[in-house]
C-alpha cells in the first residue's frame, strides 16, 4: 500500500490567499491614502484655507520647509509643523468666514 502525501503548498494557500487580501483590502488604501495627505502638504501655498488636526481654522500666511504660519483671527498667528494640517477647508464642506450669513 502506498500512502499519499500532502503537497505543503496546499497548505500554505490559505495563509497566502489570507496575507494577499489584508495587502489590498488595509495596507494598500492607506499607502494611497498617506500619499495623497504628503501631496496635499507638499501643494500648500500661502493664502489657503486650512483646517488643523486639532480643529483651528485659519490661513496661511507664511510657508518654510517644515512649519507654516496661521493667521486664525486678526493679529493671531500661529507656527505650526506642517503635519498639523488636517486637509484645506474645502475638502470639509466649509464656506470660510461668514458661513450661513446672509447679505441682507
């Protein structure tokens, strides 16, 4: 009688099928999605409208390598990293200053 043996890839495709989904279903969109966020940091200019990671609204007024100045109310600045910027206000839906006033 001659026993059969298992072929040992048979049993390491599952694990394969199982590391080939976690790759395209986590670890790819958040690579798309972090180079998106560095392009969107690399792109800033002075004179956008920017909301921070912690909320603050304002506007750039000055741009250096790895800080960038916020103007939030008048005669308010800020010096914040770069890193701190969330997205531009546009992204999040907002008209800026005066949002649902009405020019009556």
């Amino acid at each position: 009688m001659v026993a059969e043996t298992a072929n040992p890839i048979m049993g390491f495709l599952p694990w394969l099928v199982i590391l080939g989904l976690i790759y395209f279903l986590m670890i790819r969109p958040q690579q798309k999605r972090d180079q998106e966020r560095q392009q969107m940091l690399d792109e800033l200019s002075v004179g956008d409208e920017v909301v921070t990671i912690g909320g603050i609204h304002g506007t750039i007024k000055a741009l250096r390598e790895e800080d960038l100045t916020l103007q939030v109310a008048e005669k308010v600045l800020l010096t914040m990293n770069r890193n701190a910027i969330a997205g531009l206000q546009s992204e999040y839906g907002e008209e800026g200053e005066g949002a649902g006033a009405t020019d009556d």
